[in-house]
C-alpha cells in the first residue's frame, strides 16, 4: 500500500490541493479524531483524522479534496459530485474504499458499530 511518510506529507499534499482548487487555509491539523475523518469551518479551518495516515495516498486524496469542495458546497448534492468528478473522475470507488476502511476501524473498536458516524 502506498501510504503516507509522516503528517508533513499530508499536510503538504493538502496545501497542494488547495492551491490547486483555490482554496485559502487558514490552519490544518492532523490529529486524532474519533468519529470523522475529516472537518472544515467556513473560516478555512481543516482537521484531518491522524488515521488517515495509515491509509492509502488515494484515499487521502478523496478525503482532501472531499473536505476542500465544502468551502464552495455545504453539502454533497449535484454540484459538489460534479466538482468531485472534475478533481478525482474515479471518485466514487475511493468513496466504496474509505468506506470499507470506516468499518474495518469500527470492527476494532470494542463494543462499537458506528461506522456510519464517520461520514456526517
């Protein structure tokens, strides 16, 4: 799997992204995070799930640009799919995988099955 090296990549994969999409952030973090994989403010602050370092790079591109599309588009309707299809055309398979990784990490959880809070 061709995973992240440490939290600067990321962080430097995220700032790409943005500037790709032109984005202004303010502050980014990765850190742990219990329910998400990711969060942005409409004051351009970013949190990622630290998680998602174990996690393949595509992936981490899914999410990233996922949480970046929310500054223009609060929500998941037919623009913001399309903006997704523009940035990453095979977006949807890397949804099917995010997903499949939200229920593996809910299976290791002891006593807990919500891996469907992951994607509020």
């Amino acid at each position: 799997m061709n995973t992240w090296r440490d939290k600067e990549e990321f962080k430097a994969r995220v700032f790409e992204w943005a500037a790709k999409i032109d984005v202004h952030v303010r502050s980014l973090a990765v850190r742990p995070m219990r329910n998400k994989w990711a969060s942005c403010s409409s004051g351009g602050n970013l949190n990622f799930n630290a998680e998602l370092l174990l996690l393949s790079r595509d992936i981490g591109d899914y999410v990233i640009v996922h949480e970046l599309l929310h500054f223009f588009v609060p929500n998941h309707g037919k623009l913001w799919k399309s903006l997704m299809r523009a940035h990453l055309e095979d977006y949807q398979q890397l949804e099917i995988k995010l997903k499949q990784s939200a229920y593996n990490k809910a299976l290791r959880r002891t006593g807990d099955n919500a891996s469907d809070n992951l994607f509020k």
